[in-house]
C-alpha cells in the first residue's frame, strides 16, 4: 500500500498544511485567555522557551518518522520496533484524535455560528454589554437543535475535505486557508494598534512581569506548547508521513513552528490591543472570545466588519486543525485495514459526529 501512498504536492502545501494543523484555536482562543490570566508578557516569554526547547526536536523527531516510515503512527511504529509496546502508543494517537475531534467539531461549529451572527449584525444590540453576549451564547449552546445543526456543518466541511485527497483536498486549502488567517489576523493587529490606548495591549502581552509568573503558569506554558503544536497524538506524523525523502525536515519544522508561533502573537497583539483600548478585562478567561468579544466589537466603528473578520479567522483555524485531526484516524484505516479513503473518512467521521452530539 505504502508504494501507492500520496505525497504533497510542494514542499510550500505541506508548510501550509502542517502550520495549518498547529494553527489552530489553541493559537487564537486559548493563547491570549491562558496568557491573560497569567500576567501576559511573562507567560508569553515561558510559554516561547517550550517552543523552542520542547516543541522543536519533537516536531523534527515526528516528521522523521513519518517520512521514513510512509505510514501513519500505528504502522510507523510497528515498522520501526516490531514485536515491541511501541505500536500502542500508535493507537493510542489514533484514538485521542479521535476523542478530541468529537468536541473540537462542536466549538468548530460555534465559530461558524458566530461568523453568521457576526455579519448579520446580532452584536450591536450588545454593544459595551457582556452579560448580554453571555446570555446570547448561553442560549445558544444549551439549545437543542441549533448547535447541533452547527456542528454537523462543520464536521461535514472536515469531511469533504479530506474525502479529496492528500494533495487535492488538504494541500490544496490550506493554501487558501492559511493566507487567509494570515491576512485577516494582521488586519486586526493594524486595527487594534491604531485605537486609543491599544499600545496598552502591546505592553500587557511583551512587558515581562515575573511577579506574576507562578510555578503553574510554567506548567501550562509547557502543556500549551505540546497542544498547539498538534504534538503526540500522530497527526505530525502522519502528515511527515506524505513527504518525498528528498524533503528538508529541519528547515520545514522551523517554517511550521514560527508560522504556529507568529500566529499565535498576532492574535494576541489582535485582542489585547482592542480589550484594552474598550477597558475590557484581559483576564476574562475563555470567556474572553464569547462573551466579552462581541461586547467589543460592536463598539468599534466598522463593528460589523472587524466582528465577521474575527471569528471566520477562528473558524479558519478551527478547520485546518479539524482536517489534520480526522486525517490521522482516516489514514490508519487506509494503511493498516486497506479501507478506502472515502470509506475511513466518512465512517469515522460519522462517528465523531455522532460523539460530539453528545
């Protein structure tokens, strides 16, 4: 099977493809809610030293054994150390992917809501009024059919992604995808520096403040870094699994790093200059994109644009971490059971759906 296996397209589709997978929402939701509760700048500086430390060696280390290999994490892993554990942590990556595509699906399918709401103009009732944006997505989630329908639109999206292929279906969005975020985000930026009193922002997220640095900041600092990075559940693996040998691994593990990284600085940059241009709380926890976002927005000239610009950016993240997701436990099926793709894909994204209702 591995003699027939697909392979990107250009070394740019698999950077694209791999920062896609990192680029996520642990980039644009969770980073600034975990650096805002965590005193900002210091976090931020703990939270790079991982990155470079940790996140780097595991990144080359994981597409190194899916380029030698050709297979994704089960089969990797049975190759290299036959008659060994070693395979379970294989499967053990396929079913976390699994797990975690279930809920991810569903806050994918929250974005997607928020766009539509977005440019509808649903959050200029709740202008400089976040118990009201509270109220509003409280009554969202705890409905019964409109999350679901939200959901499953964006499970379907992962689908039909993936369904197409390594090179016409993964590649060939995440190069529209990954621009697209990239764009939008430095739109933001450029907005919020340019509001009274957005500098204060800047200086929140770069200002290192080591009094507020405590030994669990460090331990979240580590965990994030692993999260975004998409690290041990096989999903780079499987990606480094669809290289030529003739790839540069290092070259590209630093190119999907600092794009993951430089992402994730923007958004902060993005939302912390606005929060504290409106006199927002910075530490609003993960509440900081639901709740007290769309209380901002709507106060900005243009509100409705900068609000639909805002969470499509997080639906786009949401999505290329999605497909990277589904693309683990899909190509397991291919390469250890010689399902089709189209069969993996839809059955077991069926599946996740079907999980994620609950």
């Amino acid at each position: 099977m591995s003699n027939n296996r697909e392979h990107w397209g250009s070394r740019v589709g698999f950077i694209f493809a791999a920062a896609g997978s990192a680029v996520g929402l642990g980039n644009i939701w969770k980073f600034p809610h975990m650096a805002g509760q965590n005193g900002g700048a210091a976090f931020t500086l703990i939270y790079l030293i991982c990155i470079l430390l940790v996140g780097v060696p595991i990144v080359i280390a994981e597409f190194a054994i899916g380029r030698k290999t050709q297979l994704s994490p089960v089969g990797a892993f049975k190759k290299l150390a036959p008659d060994s554990w070693w395979k379970n942590v294989g499967y053990l990556g396929v079913a976390s992917a699994f797990v975690i595509l279930s809920f991810y699906s569903v806050v994918g399918g929250w974005t997607l809501r928020y766009t539509f709401v977005a440019i509808s103009g649903g959050f200029e009732a709740m202008a400089g009024n976040p118990v009201l944006a509270k109220e509003l997505f409280g009554d969202f989630v705890s409905s019964t059919w409109n999350p679901l329908f939200w959901h499953l639109i964006f499970i379907g999206l992962c689908i039909w992604i993936i369904v197409n292929g390594v090179k016409y279906g993964i590649e060939r969005w995440s190069k529209i995808m990954m621009p697209a975020i990239i764009i939008i985000l430095i739109m933001l930026v450029i907005r919020g520096l340019t509001l009274k009193n957005g500098m204060l922002g800047l200086e929140f997220l770069f200002k290192p403040k080591f009094s507020d640095l405590t030994a669990n900041s460090v331990v979240l600092a580590l965990g994030h870094s692993f999260f975004t990075l998409s690290l041990g559940m096989g999903t780079m693996i499987t990606y480094g699994s669809y290289l030529k040998k003739d790839q540069n691994l290092l070259s590209s593990a630093f190119w999907v790093i600092f794009l993951d990284t430089a992402i994730a600085m923007l958004a902060g940059i993005a939302i912390f200059t606005t929060v504290f241009a409106l006199g927002a709380d910075p530490a609003g926890g993960a509440g900081l994109i639901f709740h007290v976002l769309p209380s901002i927005f709507s106060q900005l000239p243009g509100g409705i644009i900068w609000g639909t610009l805002f969470f499509f950016l997080l639906f786009l993240a949401a999505l290329t971490s999605a497909i990277s997701i589904l693309e683990v436990v899909t190509a397991y099926f291919i390469d250890q059971k010689g399902w089709s793709r189209a069969k993996a894909t839809v059955t077991f994204g069926g599946v996740a759906a079907a999980v994620g209702i609950f």
